[in-house]
C-alpha cells in the first residue's frame, strides 16, 4: 500500500509543485485515458490490499499486531500529508476562511474570500471565493488551529491541516478499536485495519483534507463513552459533533433513545435527559456566541440543500423526467422515514444493534433523505460500518470503494462525454449516484434472505421439538 501510495500518488501529485494553483486531477492529467486509468487502478488495487490486511488481522494475535496497524497508518497518513488535492480544494478555503478569522478578525460565515482581494491565498479558494464557510461553529474553530500556527505560510498551512485530519483518523480508528474491544473482542484488530488503512478516509482525510473525520472523530469516542456506560459524555460527544458539521445530526436522537433505554428507574432517566439538554443547549450557546448573528447564521448551510449533487432526488428525476427534483427529493426523504424509525428501535436494544442502527441512520441519510452529496460524505458510515458485522460491514467496504471510483465521473468522464459543455451533467450526477450507493444497497441483500430462510427455519425446529415434547 505504502508503495502504491509512493509511486501513484505522492511522484504524480506532489504537493510542493501544484500547492500554489488552482487545478484537479483531470487537470493535471489531462483528462486523458492514461491518467483515468493511472487513477482508477491504483485506487482499486489499494482496496485489494486493504482485503488482505482485513484478513491477515482474523488471524492475528499478540501484543504488537495493534502497534503493526497503528504505525502504518500513520506512514500511509504522513505520506499523503504531502499529497496535493486532487478531487477537491475544500481544503484551500479552510485556510482562506481561518486567514479571515486569525488575520482579518472576521466571521467567515459572512465574509467570504473574495472580501479580501488582495490576499493572493484567497484565491485558491477557487468557485468558493464567493462563499461563507458552511460548517458549524466548532469545525470553523477546528480549521483554523493550523492557520494559526503557520502564520502567513499557505503551504505550512495545508500540510499542519492535513497532518492534524490525518491524526484525528488515526484516532478513530483507535476509538474504533477500543469500541470493538467493549463489544467484540475478536473484531478488534479487523476494524481498526479497516479504519486506519481506508483508502477511502486516507485519501479523503489527509490528501484532500476534509474535516469530516473531525466530527467522525467525535462520534466515535462519544460512541465508545455510551457502550462503556458514560452515558452523559457520550451524549455531549455526539452532539459536540453536530457543531463542526451539521452531517451527525440524525446520530444524536439515536444516542439518545439508547441511553435512555439502559435499565435504569425512570426519574434516573429523566434526570439524565434533562442534563443532556442542558449540557447540549450550553454547548450551543458557547459555540455559536462568536459567530451568532440571527438566524441568518444558518442561511449558508442552508444554501448546500440547493445543489443537488449525487442525492436520490437527483438521480430519480433524471432516469423518470416526469417526476420534478422536488417531488423526488421528498419521496427520498419519506422512504427514509421507516428506515429511521428502524434504527430507533435498534438503539433500545444491545449496544452492537445500536452501532448498527448508527450505520443505517448515517447511509440511509446520505443514500435517500439528503439534498446535497459529496463523495466524500462516504467516509461517515464508513468509519461506523467496522463497528458493526456481516452485511453492514461489508456494504460499508463497498460504499467505500464505489464513493472514492465514483470521483473518475466528474473528473474524467463528464469532459469527455460533454466536450466541454454542462449538457450531460444530469447526467452524470445521477450515474454517479448509482455507482455510489446502490451497490452498497445491494450488498445487504444476502443477509435479508438468510434472516428470511432463519425465519422459515425457525417455526418448523420449534414444531419438531414439541412433538418430542412429553407434553406431545
């Protein structure tokens, strides 16, 4: 993997050359067959590798194999630090919108990078020079921790952000694994290589340096708190992550029907709720106090709602024109409704069906109720999948490997097929969409049909045992 890594991505994509320009990897490449191929295949061969690491961990043991996973995930992360960007450049307008807040004293929900023409590292920002920053008040203060350190350097500033993205995912691997340790021990090791070792999180996290695995990290440990029987802190983590970015919400009720699920006398239960809410409502106000300014405050992550990138409303639309984008948005947002009152019901029962209903909450929201979706989105059910077993765990590996092939649509085939025209991006937002998720939707198929033959099963072992009953 290091290799790959070495030779594909750091000797092509060399962050010290390109860091001061505006471009992407169809760019760089050319848009050419070679550099779709260069790129699609050794992505998909990082995923072959990360299998046979899975499986080596099932059969590992002593005290090192942890340190073994661990140590190589922070080489593959370090590597990558240097890496630069090449299916986004969010990681650029984190350093214009903590240059507003660090050197310019400015909101930067409000004051977007084109406010300070002058300063030539605003203009990395690229498309989004126009734009507020769109994430919560945490993830604003998060962005900026590198900016401050590095000064006025642009470069010191994009390696420090991805260094410390590359540093929370090795920390939720670790939470991963810690988790899984409470719940199952003998799946330890395999979900921490499948964090810690994740193309998808790796190239995501540190090459193009999203701040998702900041609120994923997050979670994570308010999950483990919560399975450890630290129920309050679990809450405050959980929720504390909604505010660096808005993508955890559905998590929160989640976590908290399962606390207040625990066996317990219910003035306990109360008690603990009414904490919670005072613990979430003080976050809020100490988060927000900085940046408050009405509700207009929320207009900017409002706006993402507008775009419609590879959503299920999106992709209904375009394969049956007659239904509008709207009409089709809400149809997702309904069928997401059972779905999520499924994963309700999962969080009153053992803690492993809570991590599960944490997964379907997390792809179910993405897959059918959201209005806007980047790739990059994957890596929330995909650092809660390894919690889980079975299908879940294997529709979170696909979702992975489908989300990370699926930037080769917009980055390459989108140019070729339109020639330099925006015609055929309906298109091509809709395929993507497919590529994305129904693979992963399928991959839950073979455990609907096993839990149907065990259902069959069941009633006819139950019959013959109580024709040999005495009874009988």
């Amino acid at each position: 993997m290091e290799a790959v890594y070495l030779t594909f991505f750091l000797a092509r994509f060399p962050l010290i050359r390109y860091y001061r320009t505006d471009t992407d990897l169809g760019g760089i490449g050319g848009h050419s067959v070679v550099a779709f191929i260069a790129f699609a295949a050794p992505l998909a061969t990082l995923f072959g590798l990360l299998l046979v690491g899975w499986r080596l961990t099932r059969d590992a043991g002593g005290k090192s194999a942890p340190y073994i996973i661990l140590g190589f995930g922070a080489l593959f992360a370090f590597t990558l630090c240097f890496v630069y960007p090449v299916t986004a450049i969010d990681v650029f307008t984190y350093v214009a919108q903590g240059r507003i807040l660090i050197h310019y004293h400015q909101n930067p929900i409000f004051v977007p990078p084109s406010a300070h023409p002058h300063d030539a590292a605003m203009y990395l920002a690229g498309g989004w020079m126009s734009y507020g920053a769109p994430y919560g008040p945490l993830g604003i203060l998060v962005d900026a921790l590198p900016v401050l350190t590095a000064g006025g350097s642009v470069l010191g500033s994009l390696v420090l952000l991805k260094m410390m993205f590359g540093a929370m995912l090795l920390g939720a691997a670790v939470g991963v694994w810690l988790v899984l340790r409470a719940l199952a021990p003998h799946a330890a090791l395999s979900g921490f290589v499948l964090v810690a070792w994740s193309p998808l999180a790796l190239f995501e996290s540190v090459v193009n340096g999203h701040n998702d695995i900041a609120m994923m990290l997050l979670v994570v440990f308010g999950l483990l708190a919560l399975v450890r029987g630290r129920l309050l802190t679990g809450l405050v983590l959980v929720f504390a992550s909604c505010l660096i970015k808005y993508g955890s919400f559905p998590l929160v009720p989640l976590a908290l029907v399962f606390a207040l699920s625990r066996p317990a006398p219910w003035l306990w239960r109360l008690r603990l709720g009414l904490e919670a809410m005072g613990c979430w409502t003080a976050i809020t106000i100490t988060a927000f106090a900085p940046f408050w300014r009405g509700w207009s405050t929320f207009s900017r992550p409002l706006a993402e709602g507008g775009f419609h990138l590879q959503t299920f409303g999106s992709a209904l639309s375009f394969f049956i024109p007659s239904v509008p984008l709207g009409s089709a948005t809400t149809l997702g947002q309904i069928l997401f409704v059972p779905l999520y009152v499924y994963c309700l019901v999962l969080a009153t029962r053992r803690p492993r069906d809570f991590v599960t209903g944490l997964f379907l909450g997390s792809f179910g929201s993405l897959a059918l109720a959201a209005a806007n979706v980047k790739i990059w989105y994957a890596v929330w059910p995909a650092t809660l999948a390894p919690l889980s077993r079975g299908a879940v765990r294997l529709a979170g590996f696909v979702l992975s490997v489908t989300a990370t092939l699926s930037a080769v649509l917009y980055d390459f085939v989108f140019l070729w097929v339109g020639n330099g025209s925006l015609a055929p991006f309906p298109m091509i937002n809709a395929w993507a969409y497919v590529v994305a998720f129904v693979p992963a939707a399928l991959a839950f198929l073979p455990a609907i049909g096993m839990k149907r033959r065990q259902a069959a099963v069941q009633p006819k072992r139950e019959s013959a045992a109580d024709s040999r009953s005495p009874a009988a």
